[in-house]
C-alpha cells in the first residue's frame, strides 16, 4: 500500500488534530482524512478545508467530545451524520461512513456504516473517493490514485447510478474536469452518454447549487470545450443559458480575457445576445444584484464603450466614469477591458485615480454669482470644460474660464 508522507501532509498535524486523533485512538474509532482533501495531497497542494471520516456514530462522538469537555459546533450537519469539533482555535468536520438509502436526484437519507468501501461507493468521482490514514496510508477502492496520475475524470461504478443520485454531479463532473484534465476532449463515451441521458434532472436542481458550480467552471480550464459540451449535450437548457449562446463571441472573449482574471459573469455574458439573457439567467440561477448588473451593463455597452483612436484610448472610458452617477462604474469598466481583451489599458485603467472636480459652488460665491440656478449652470459649464481638458485644469484656470464665459 502507498504511504505519504509529503510536506503538506506533515503540516496538518497541528496541535488540534493531534489531540482528535488521541481521542479517537483511546476508544479505538477509526479516522481518516477523506475526499478531496486527499485528491489535493496527492496532487502535492495544501487541501483548503479538511473532511474527516470516522467509524464512530455522531452519538459515540459527541459522548467522546463531551466527556473530554470539548466544544462541540452546531451547524445542523448531525441529520447526515456530521459532528464539527473545535479544539485548539480550528473546527474539525468529522462525518461517520454512510450508506444512502434512499436518493431523489437531490437529497439522500443515509444509514450508517463502517464498511469504509461502502462509503467510497456513494462518492461522485474516484479522484474524490479516497481516503487517507493518520499515518499516510492510502485506501483507494476505485482506483482514484491511478486516474488522478492519469488526469483521468470518472464516476465512482456506473455514470448514469451516481448521477441519479444527485443530478448536480452532472456538473460536478465539469467542474473537476477543469481541474485537472490536461487536454480537452479525453472523456468515456459512456459517461458522456449517461450525463445527456440524465441532463434533464438538471431541471429539479435549485438555481443556487447550480450557480456555485458553474462559476467554478468558467474560471477553470478547457472553458470552451466544456461549454460546448453543455450545449452539445442538452445541459444548457437547464441551468440557465440561452438556447442559441454566441459560442463564437464566446470563444473570442475567453481567449481574449484568459490571463486577466474575469468574474464568472463576465465570461458567462460573452453566451448572451440581448438583455433578456441576463434577465433569464437570474430567474433560473438567483444571482447576485452586483452580477446581475454588470452582465446587463456588458451587454448594453460592450459593441460601443470602446477606445478611442490616438494618443488617449482611454478618454472614452474615463469619461464615463466621469460621468456617472453608480457606484463601483469602476469595476465594471475594469471587466469591460477584460472583455474586449484590453490588457494593457485594463493595467493603465487600474492605475488610473478618478480625479475630483477642482470648483465648488462656494468657490462661484466668492467670486460674485448668487443665485443658485445660476451656479448650477456655471458649474455645469465649468465640469464641460474641464471635461475636454482631459480633467486636467485645476481651480485657477477654470475660474479664469468662468470670466471669458
């Protein structure tokens, strides 16, 4: 059996997890580290957040935790079998092995086991249905180790079996494909074939869910092999996309934007022809307001906010900022550039500070206009004029510009 005992392995065992591990040895539960924290270890990377498996019953470890006067989390995770620990400033999620009983392509009712094979077998991938000892050994039922080497994504057994056991694995299976695939196009036929057979129980997924892993999608890799598998296998309909995307636009913008970090909204407006996509998206996906808008402002300005010709491509840009009245214009010009693959102006646009308008109206005042109609309209006057300055006339020169005027 393969035994690890990487760097990043070593550097989990902080003060906390030795003294869970103590615990769980003294009453002789097994517990071992799970999912993809271990698909990261074994890719060499530092897991984010760590899962925790354990022979133990939730009852068995809150008696074990409670005795020990450890506090103990309540985040509702206990109906699934779930206990969160805290000990030493870090939260341990630690989940007894389960079998699901009952599955509606949504939740599963799950019975508790200590057959850790039978755990594995209800996970989605095998890259993800690994486990890890305390002591570095792997248990890999599935071949998980082999597939990860081969940068090989598979359903746990059958395809069609897992998915219908929760349809959002159809996506799931995208998402790590993104990950960890190296080229585009490596699938099994078979699993191609079960995800469109089963693309339909997409429909009965809350928006949400969907949401959070299509956006892991559009910042992954093979963006655009995986969204014309979307299409091509009737997925799109489903979690939101327009049944007639611009792949082409769609190609163009992503290899435009691919090294300057655009949101998943920005990627994902590229599939859009007209406003009412955006607004068909939020239906299905309940998005969020700051991404709902930035998709409608990319569609509204996307064709025309383009730079100038000569020395200032960015005045257009700029003057919009300028001239207008929301908040964070910024960041939506910023993913605009993106877009439109600008990346030089994109890192001149991020330099850039919106300048603030050198005159007042108490300024005007001293200077012999009282009414106040009258200083609105010179204001206004003054803001054009330095406008076409390129913002760069201070309070003296405007001033002096107000008496010509």
């Amino acid at each position: 059996a393969m035994r690890l005992q990487s760097p990043q392995f070593q550097a989990l065992f902080t003060p906390g997890l030795r003294s869970v591990a103590e615990m769980f040895e003294k009453k002789k539960y097994e517990l071992r580290i799970a999912g993809g924290a271990v698909r990261d270890l074994l890719s060499g990377m530092t897991p984010q957040d760590i899962d925790f498996a354990t022979t133990a019953t939730p009852a068995e470890m809150k008696e074990m935790f409670t005795s020990a006067g450890v506090r103990l989390i309540n985040n509702k995770g206990e109906k699934h079998g779930t206990i969160t620990a805290r000990l030493h400033e870090q939260n341990f999620e630690i989940t007894t092995l389960r079998i699901d009983v009952v599955t509606d392509g949504r939740h599963a009712e799950v019975e508790f086991t200590t057959d850790w094979e039978k755990d594995a077998e209800r996970r989605d991938l095998t890259v993800n249905s690994m486990f890890l000892g305390l002591d570095g050994t792997l248990y890999d039922f599935f071949n998980g180790y082999e597939d990860l080497q081969k940068k090989k994504i598979r359903f746990v057994g059958k395809a069609s079996e897992r998915i219908q056991e929760d349809y959002l694995r159809i996506l799931r299976y995208f998402r790590f494909y993104g990950r960890i695939a190296e080229k585009p196009g490596d699938h099994e036929p078979s699993t191609l074939q079960a995800i469109k057979e089963n693309a339909k129980g997409l429909a009965g997924i809350s928006g949400e869910r969907i949401w959070v892993e299509l956006k892991k999608i559009l910042v992954g890799n093979h963006i655009n092999h995986l969204v014309r598998l979307m299409y091509e296998l009737d997925i799109a309909q489903y979690i939101g996309l327009p049944l007639d995307g611009s792949l082409e636009e769609f190609d163009r913008v992503t290899e435009n934007a691919q090294n300057l970090c655009p949101k998943p909204m920005t990627v994902v407006t590229s599939l859009f022809k007209v406003k009412d996509d955006v607004t068909n998206l939020d239906l299905r996906l309940k998005i969020s307001k700051e991404e709902k808008t930035l998709g409608l402002f990319l569609v509204k300005h996307r064709q025309e906010l383009t730079k100038a010709t000569g020395p200032e491509p960015l005045r257009p840009y700029q003057d919009f900022i300028m001239d207008s009245r929301e908040a964070n214009t910024n960041s939506k010009i910023y993913e605009l550039l993106k877009y439109q693959g600008e990346e030089h102006l994109l890192r001149e646009m991020q330099q850039w500070t919106v300048p603030s308008f050198p005159v007042s109206g108490h300024d005007l005042r001293k200077m012999g206009v009282s009414s106040g109609k009258e200083i609105g309209t010179a204001l206004q006057q003054l803001r054009d004029e330095w406008k076409k300055s390129g913002y760069h006339m201070d309070k003296e020169e405007l001033l002096s510009c107000l008496k010509k005027l």
